[in-house]
C-alpha cells in the first residue's frame, strides 16, 4: 500500500445491504455502497422467555421520547422506534443495546435473538436486547422531513448523545425494566460497519457509558478519498477476473481521456449505453464491483458477483489462466453481460441517462425531502463528516475502477442534494472526526473489534494495511476469513475463523461482565 494507508498519515486526514442503486425506485446507481450490516429477521409470533412465559413477538415496535437537541433539550422530543426482548434475561444480566446504523430499521429483529452475535451474547450472559432506530431513518425522525434546515440535527454527536439519553431513560418493557439504568446493570454496545464505528466512537466520548462494546467491521477512520475500498476485492477476487477488469478499465479511461470521439462511440456501442458525461459511464461501471459487498460464507449471498466474473472468465466451458483472457475478450464479455443482463437488475426500465447520470440536478433523487429516503439521510453524513468516496487508485497503484472518478465527481453531487447548504461542493471535515472520535487510533478497555480479510470496509478499520495495531486483553482485535460483517451472523459459521472470532468475542464479554459492579 501507498504511505497514504500508513498510520502517520491519517491524522493529515466507516449481506450487506443493497447500495444506492435504484433498485428501490427512488436511489441512484452512481451512488456509492454505504456502509450497512446485514439485514436478519427473527421468527414471527409470540416468543418464550428463559422462566417458560410468553413473552411479546420481536416484531413488537416501541418507542421511546428521544430528545430533538441535545444541545437544546428546550425543543422537545421525537418518537424514536425500538425493538426489545427479554428471552434470555435474568436479573442481573447485561442490556445488550445495538443500532442498524443508516437504514430503516424493520427487518431488523433478529438480532435480538441468537440468529445474530448479539443473541449469542445474551444466551451466554442472560441479557437482555434491544434494536434502537437511528435518529433520521426510518421512522424515526425528529423533524417531519429531511430538508437540509432538518438535517442540521443529523449529526454523529447527536447519534452518540441518543444512545446515552435512552440507555440512561429507557423504561424498558420488561420486569425490572425501569431498575436496569448504566450503573444499576451492565450496558453492552453492538455495532456493525457505520454502527460498529458508533460503537467505538460512543466509548471514546462516553467513557464509563457501556461496560462493553463489539464493533464488527467498524469504520472508524473517516476518509474522504476512500479508493482502498477496492482493495480487498482486488485482493481476494479470482485472479483471472481482477487482471480483466483492471485491462478493460485501464483501456476505458485511456479511450474516454483521448477524446477519441470512434474509440469512445465503438465503447459506448459495446455496451449498448450512452451518457451525456462519460466519467458517469465509466463510474457506472463499479456497481459490478460493489456486488462484493453483499457476498458472505453462509449461502451464496452476493453471487451476482460471482455470476459477472463467471461472464468473462469462462469461454466455451474453460476458465481463463491466472492472467485472464485479455482485454479483447474481456471487454466484449464485460459488454454483453452489461447489455444482456445486468442492466435491467439495476436500472429496470429507466434510461441510462436516468439511471447512471449524475449531472442533472432537477431529479427527484436529488430533491426528494420526504421521511424514510435513507440514501439521503447518509449522504448528509458523507458530504459533511466521513467522506468515504469509493473512487478510481493513485496514478501508482492498481485499480479496478475508473481514475476518471475522484472525490470531486462526488462532492460536485453533495450541492444537488443540499443546495441550501452547500453553495460549492464541500470537503468532508473528516480530520474533525478522526480527532474527536480517534479513528484508528482508540485505546478504550473493553472494546472488541472483529474484521474481515475480504471486507472491503477493511481499510477504514483497525485492521487496516500498514496500521498493525496490536490486540490485547482489554481491546482484541479479531480477524477472519468473512466479508462485511460476516461475525455478526451465526449462519457464516460455517467458516472456521468466523466462528473463532465468535467465541473470541463472546469469551471477551464474559470476562469483562465478570468483574463488573453496580455503582448505583
């Protein structure tokens, strides 16, 4: 890796889930993949708690009076949504809080059972779960739209000051539920991919709070020119299809840079596209590569990755060498496979100008302020504080995107989003949450990070290339075979090191539980 990756640099600067493509009508497929955990439900109908009664369905919603300023508790509050069980709990045991982070949270409920780490921990600790809604997604909004003067709240701060006011105000639906405040029992903090980063960023600035935290693929080093995105999937994926992918885009940007206007028509008729802008065109082409992204161990999740490289590696029945086919084959693959099928699963029925382009500022993507739009609620927080632009390598390193792509293209996008707020495309204040939050470099006991080798969020964690933090007893750092996220769920324990990083972490909670006592 480049000195950028190196740990000194950074003080000079987050299955899984569906990107922000337009798959649901109203995102964009030029937007970036965000940084989500892996969607599980739990079974439906009643449950049965450890002493044999019956108990509410996970589905069950409450809500709690969370505060719209914490900074101003004057305005009042907003009903915050959240989800809880008492299956496993008995009195004394652990309430194991855990936020999805950036999206909606319905479909959410199995990690209040032991589909999920959290549940496993529970089981293990007698504890109690709760799935908390974060502020502006979802339902859970303090202001009645997302309008940027609403968004003003949508900060990480204010995401931070709600995990503290609700576990020090909750009166939680269950026996002894208004007696199991921080101090009366022990608080875990579960997090993966942003939320993991939430996990770590709470305990640096709430110290004492949780007793515990378990940060999965955790995104803590804001970046604003996020380009290792790609770098374990270059890394990890097959050989053959990552030495393609890098010919055919090293010969698209250097055909779309010469401005030869019958090399770039004889392009754009391979693919059977055309883009008034053509680093839009060839920015389009990542969603092939961000389908790592919902890849796990449990059960060919993600195989639509799998299925692009399959397109250009197998000719006639035979897989290409280490080397691949080269660029002839593997442009005209990549082109028919674009044309013939992957298309319509992005874009549907809409125009690739519609779909792909991001110059037009009048579409209701971009203008769109009504509740529940999660792509909009998290491009607040990327154009603002964490950056995470997946672009196009330095000039020095491999890439498998386009360098026609860099954070300008995206910045440019964060003014059609937020006119009101930003008049010129604004750099996100990435050092501003490195410094209060320490990145890569928090040191807080009882905070335990679990990695994935082939998670493309790797490079913004601890376990990032060329950091080389240390694990300890007081703050482990678990790394496996897993993608994003991948220890959170019980099904990928048919991985051998998924299942080590599992135990790891549950051995860790039972340590630490152990020496804890009530200091109210």
């Amino acid at each position: 890796m480049t000195s950028r990756w190196c740990v000194c640099a950074t003080l000079l600067l987050l299955a899984c889930q569906v990107s922000a493509v337009a798959r649901d009508g109203r995102a964009h497929a030029n937007l970036a993949r965000r940084p989500s955990v892996p969607k599980v439900s739990a079974p439906e109908g009643p449950v049965t708690s450890r002493n044999g009664s019956t108990i509410p369905p996970y589905t069950t919603v409450y809500y709690f009076d969370q505060l719209i300023d914490h900074t101003n508790p004057s305005l009042g509050t907003f009903q915050q949504r959240f989800w809880h069980t008492w299956e496993y709990y008995e009195p004394g045991g652990p309430i194991i809080l855990f936020t999805p982070g950036e999206v909606n949270a319905d479909g959410y409920s199995g990690y209040l059972n032991n589909r999920t780490l959290n549940g496993l921990i529970a089981d293990q600790q007698n504890g109690a779960t709760v799935v908390l809604e974060h502020r502006f997604y979802g339902l859970s909004n303090p202001l009645p739209d997302l309008s940027s003067q609403s968004l003003r709240l949508h900060t990480i701060q204010q995401a931070i000051d709600d995990l503290e006011y609700f576990a020090k105000n909750v009166n939680l639906p269950m026996p002894g539920g208004d007696e199991v405040a921080p101090g009366k029992a022990p608080w875990i903090l579960i997090g993966g991919s942003y939320s993991g980063a939430l996990t770590s960023w709470t305990m640096v600035n709430k110290p004492g709070l949780f007793e515990a935290g378990y940060a999965s693929s955790a995104v803590v080093e804001a970046i604003t020119d996020y380009w290792g995105y790609f770098e374990p999937i270059r890394q990890f994926m097959p050989s053959n299809c990552s030495a393609d992918v890098a010919a055919v885009i090293t010969h698209i940007d250097s055909v779309f840079s010469s401005g030869d206007q019958a090399q770039i028509k004889e392009i754009e008729k391979t693919f059977n596209m055309t883009l008034s802008h053509l680093d839009d065109f060839a920015g389009a082409l990542r969603n092939n590569l961000w389908d790592w992204q919902s890849l796990q161990p449990d059960s060919g999740a993600g195989a639509q990755f799998f299925d692009f490289c399959d397109a250009l590696e197998v000719k006639d029945g035979v897989s290409a060498p280490a080397s691949g086919w080269g660029l002839d084959h593997a442009l005209s693959a990549w082109g028919a496979y674009w044309t013939n099928t992957y298309y319509a699963l992005v874009c549907g029925d809409q125009s690739a100008e519609e779909c792909l382009g991001t110059y037009d500022p009048t579409q209701s993507f971009w203008t769109n302020t009504t509740i529940d739009n999660s792509d909009r609620s998290w491009e607040w927080i990327v154009c603002n504080q964490v950056g995470f632009y997946q672009d196009g390598a330095p000039a020095d390193q491999p890439t498998i995107v386009t360098r026609l792509v860099q954070p300008s293209y995206d910045e440019r996008q964060c003014t059609y989003w937020f006119p009101e707020a930003f008049s010129t495309p604004p750099v996100p204040n990435v050092d501003a949450v490195n410094k209060d939050y320490d990145g890569w470099f928090v040191n807080i006991d009882h905070l335990f990070f679990a990695n994935g080798q082939r998670d493309p969020w790797r490079e913004s964690t601890v376990s990032a290339d060329g950091t080389n933090f240390q694990s300890t007893a007081s703050r482990p750092i678990a790394v496996g075979d897993g993608f994003h996220c991948s220890d959170l769920l019980t099904s990928n324990t048919v991985d051998s090191t998924i299942v080590r990083v599992q135990e790891e972490g549950l051995a860790s909670m039972k340590a630490w539980l152990a020496t804890w006592k009530p200091s109210a």
